[in-house]
C-alpha cells in the first residue's frame, strides 16, 4: 500500500506530456479528415432527452459494476458494506476519466479497499478479478452479436473478430485452472497460480459464476444501450445489434494506456469500424466525442465522494 501511495505522490510529468501528444496527435488527424459543418450539425440534432437518457444509462453502468465488484470481494473476506464499494468504484471511475493523476481508478480502489487493515494484495486480486470478469462479459456479449448477425461485417473481418474475441474468452476461462499446475506455484509465476487461487474462491460453484457473468453482460448492455441512444441522435440509425458488433472492440481497444482516458484513440477506433458499415465519418466522430463526454460526467459522482472525503485519496 506504501508502495502504492509513494506513487500517487510521485510527479510524472514526462509519461503524461507524451499521453497527453499521442491524444492531441490523434484527435488533430481525425479532425482534420472530417466537415466540421456536418459534425457540427449532428451534434446540434441531439436532443436534452437523449443526452439525460444516456447519461442515465452511464451511471447505472457504473453501478451494476460495483455491486459486481463488492459481490467478488465479499467472496475473498471484504466485509465493508456495499456502500463503500459503490463510492470507491465511481472515486475510481472519476480518477480515470477526469484527472490526469499518477494512477489510475484501479489503484483508487486498491487503496480504498486495503485501509483498515485489509489485506493490499488481496484488494489487488480483487480489483484484478473484477477486471476479468467485466472483460469476459464485454467478450461474451460481442460473441453473441458477432455469431447471430453474420452479414454486418466483411467476412474476413467478421470472422477475424470472433476468432480474436474467442482466444480471449478462452484466455480467462484458462485462468480458472492455473492453479492445477505446478509451475504457477511460485517464483515468477507465483502470482498467476495466487491469481487463480482467488479466481477459484470467488467462482467455486457455478451459481456465483452465473450471477457475475449476468451482471457483467447487463454492465455492458447498458452501457451499449446509451451508445445506441446517442448515435440514433446523432443520425447514426443503426439498430442495436449493430453497436454490440461494432463498439466492444473499441472498448478493448481502448484498454491500452497510450492516451488520456482513451481520447483519440477512442474516436479513431471508433470510425475505423463504423467506416466499415458506410457510416458518415463526421457523424460517427461527433458520436464519440459525445459519448466520452457522457462518459466522464457520469463518473461525477466520484469527484463528490473525493470532495466530501476532503481530497482523500
């Protein structure tokens, strides 16, 4: 935890001058390929219900997320209320989206959950696992979409997209099993044996293993939900099947940490794949500029937690 809170003090000027010129550097030549006019009035088509209706739809996200997120770390021996897990979760989704800090929402939630004598390695585990099980409903999800609508996408893209969305299901559903194996017992694979261990405890019968995968689905789908709001208001009429094959390989995507809470790299993902479809770039650029701003104003909530806790990181 020491280790953890020395980081949050530590400046890192350099790593978040070239994150914050990758974003620009993205933004500036997806910008510059687009009409400014049409963006301008597909934005201006948006109407306050839509805006309201999404932004709902973020924020209940949010909090299905954490009721998973307290569910899994009930499992390893946390017994604070749900309350607190709720709180932790938006500080985090809050640090993520709005502050350029030298650490991200999950060491947020790390230093919340190992206060009070708790264990750091076991909130590390637990914010681990909450990770994998979000990503395996966000995979479980695009799998479905991808094999129930065949002629959305290029067939070799199609195709190349489940292919990859199956390896990483497959992936996590590796992890289970880990601990069975002598060589994830210790050294520099201990940690992905101990990994395993919590995986175990946390999804050692199949009923808890059913409620996470549900509530990792209905995290997703409703965050999907308000992406489908948002682009049929900004003119993108697609139906909602199409943004469950198109959006969630944006969001793994964005996973990697090379710009600011995915700025930049969000958007150009986005109208890479949209492209695909015959979608209107101008469009589909002022969509995700709009979701990412919906994105952080309901992660809002955190920075009232943060105030009310009196900047208490």
């Amino acid at each position: 935890m020491q280790v953890l809170q020395d980081d949050i003090r530590k400046a890192q000027p350099l790593k978040y001058l070239v994150k914050f010129g990758i974003t620009l550097g993205l933004l500036f030549f997806i910008v510059r390929s687009i009409d400014p006019v049409s963006a301008k009035e597909s934005i201006a088509q948006v109407t306050p219900l839509g805006i309201i209706l999404a932004l709902l739809l973020q924020i209940a996200s949010n909090s299905v997320a954490a009721f998973r997120w307290f569910l899994i770390m009930q499992r390893i021996g946390f017994s604070q209320p749900f309350s607190f897990f709720l709180k932790s979760f938006f500080k985090g989704t809050f640090f993520s989206q709005g502050l350029p800090t030298s650490i991200g929402g999950d060491g947020i939630r790390i230093l919340d959950s190992s206060r009070n004598g708790k264990s750091t390695l076991d909130a590390f585990y637990g914010v681990f696992i909450d990770r994998i099980v979000g990503l395996a409903g966000l995979l479980l999800l695009n799998m479905v979409a991808l094999l129930l609508n065949r002629d959305i996408l290029p067939t070799n893209i199609h195709f190349g997209l489940l292919g990859i969305v199956s390896f990483l299901f497959c992936g996590l559903f590796l992890l289970y099993f880990l601990r069975k194996f002598p060589i994830f017992a210790k050294g520099k694979l201990g940690f992905l044996g101990s990994l395993s261990d919590r995986f175990f405890r946390v999804y050692s019968d199949g009923r808890s293993i059913i409620a996470q995968l549900t509530l990792s689905v209905i995290t997703h789908l409703l965050a999907m939900t308000a992406f489908y709001i948002l682009g049929v208001n900004i003119g993108l009429e697609y139906p909602l099947y199409v943004y469950l094959i198109l959006v969630p390989p944006v969001i793994l995507l964005i996973i990697l940490p090379i710009s600011l809470a995915g700025w930049g790299l969000r958007e150009g993902a986005m109208v890479g794949f949209f492209l695909l479809i015959g979608a209107d770039k101008s469009k589909v650029l002022s969509f995700s500029v709009l979701y990412g701003l919906i994105a952080l104003a309901g992660s809002l909530p955190g920075l009232f937690v943060y105030l009310v806790q009196k900047n208490k990181i």
